[in-house]
C-alpha cells in the first residue's frame, strides 16, 4: 500500500498499553491523549492480521511499558503466526532480564531499550536492572540491541559519555535523540542540539554510515557504534512508511495529529487510514 507521497507503508507500530511503571517527562505516549482503554488480546490480533494480510510486514510493539502486559510473550508468537516478517519491541529496560530469552524464542527479533541516565536519579530507576536487561537481551540472540538515550539539556547532556560506556560495556549499539516538542518536558528549556556531538563523532569515527532512514548517521568508534536520531536535520514526513495503532485500538495515521483517527472495523479501515496519511512537516 502506497500513501499520498507514494511512499510504501510496511511498518505498523502498535501501542499495547499506556500503564508504564517510570514516570520520564519528555514522554511522547506513541502521540496519544489521556488514559485508554487498553487493547484485548483478540483485538490485537485482529488489526495485526489485517495489517500483514495488507502487506504490512514490519511490526513495532510499543507502549507505555509493553512488558508489563502479562500476555506480551503470547502477543508476540500471534503477530509472528500473523505472518510478520520483523518484529521489534521499544521497552524502558527494567523488566527486559526476566522477559529476553521468552521473547526470543516467539519470535521477537529485535529490541530498543530506552535509558538516558546512568545515574538513575531522574527517571527513579535502577541502571543495574536495566544492565542486567540489556547483557540478557544479547544472550538470547538480540542483535543488535538498541540503547535509547533523550539527550537533555541541564539533565543528562552530560552523561553521553557514561552512556557510550554503558553501550560498550553491554555490547549495545547507543541512539542520541534530539528531543522532541513532545510530553510534559519544556522543550525550549532542555533541548540539546547535538552538532557538537556529530562533530566530535566524526572525529573519532573509524567509520561513517548513513542509513536509508531519515538518513541517520551511525559512527563506527572501534569497540561501539553510536547513531544520531536528529528531527531538527531530517526531512521528517518524507520517508515515513509507518502506520501507528493506539492502545485502545484506533489506526493513527500521523504521529503528530490525533484528528484523523480511523476506527478498525476490517482490511478496508488499514487502507482507509494509509490514504488519510499526508505530510505533517514539510
């Protein structure tokens, strides 16, 4: 399925739950709006299939915090019995050690867990049972295994080099993400643009990557790769071939919009909601 840019839509990001158990301040909750009632089991099912039946084969399981569903091992092997090509999880980390080796083995095949601070102070979270995650996650077979860090001005900005070193040591691949104007942080106040840290990645780099995605670049420094996410550089609505479900089920067109919000009924509501999809930001 194309949409109006012609653009082929292939990767459905679905949120399962809106309950988290961290409370982070830049929060963006997949772009939804107060408290929802959360998705059944058969519910998921349901858009998941009509998803991949409409060629959708890349599938993103988001939240809130999807691991603490108590049937998030069970979603995954129906997503891939669904016929889902990839599928991929975002989690905050802390419940990831008790949970990597049952997703491996349903077929999750990649995981990005979101950490931004290694002294844990901020988020109220143990980095130790992140770590713990994180070396779990590359036991099992996850690889790579994506580290997350929202840079903050005058809250983690700081950190980026304990952070490297977190990702070196956990064998991990570090994403620095430009904040966002998103959540409940003051985006004018804390953000962090990172051309200083390109500058300085490009100095160290062995070597550069520009991945086709919003041309992202990836520094090779030896023992670690470090990725920049930067919205501020990327054409952001160019490339997109995602289509979002919220968590209590309605297809969400655009990340950044909640007033085109499809209700799934069949295979015609995916279509429905593809061509509802237009440029955001030019």
């Amino acid at each position: 399925m194309k949409c109006r840019q012609g653009n082929t839509i292939d990767h459905l990001r679905i949120s399962v739950t809106q309950d988290c158990n961290l409370s982070c301040p830049y929060c963006h909750r997949e772009g939804e709006e107060g408290d929802q009632k959360e998705m059944s089991f058969d519910e998921i099912r349901r858009i998941v299939k009509a998803a991949t039946d409409s060629g959708m084969k890349k599938i993103k399981i988001t939240g809130g915090e999807p691991l603490i569903r108590k049937d998030i091992v069970e979603i995954v092997k129906m997503i891939k019995k669904c016929g889902a090509e990839e599928i991929s999880m975002t989690t905050n980390g802390t419940l990831l050690w008790k949970y990597a080796n049952e997703l491996k083995n349903a077929g999750l095949d990649r995981v990005n867990v979101g950490c931004d601070s290694v002294t844990s102070g901020m988020l109220q979270k143990s980095l130790q049972h992140v770590k713990k995650g994180l070396l779990a996650a590359k036991t099992a077979g996850f690889d790579p295994v994506k580290i997350n860090m929202v840079v903050m001005k005058d809250i983690n900005h700081h950190e980026i080099p304990a952070m490297i070193e977190v990702a070196k040591e956990t064998g991990c691949m570090l994403q620095l993400i430009e904040l966002i104007e998103i959540g409940q942080l003051d985006y004018e106040k804390h953000y962090f643009s990172l051309d200083g840290i390109e500058e300085e990645l490009s100095r160290k780099a062995q070597a550069v990557n520009v991945r086709n995605m919003q041309n992202r670049k990836q520094f090779n420094l030896g023992e670690v790769t470090v990725e920049l996410v930067r919205p501020s550089n990327m054409h952001f609505c160019a490339a997109c071939n995602k289509m979002r479900v919220t968590s209590n089920g309605k297809l969400k067109p655009c990340f950044m919009r909640d007033d085109n919000l499809v209700e799934f009924k069949d295979i015609n509501s995916i279509k429905k909601a593809v061509e509802a999809k237009e440029v955001y930001y030019d």
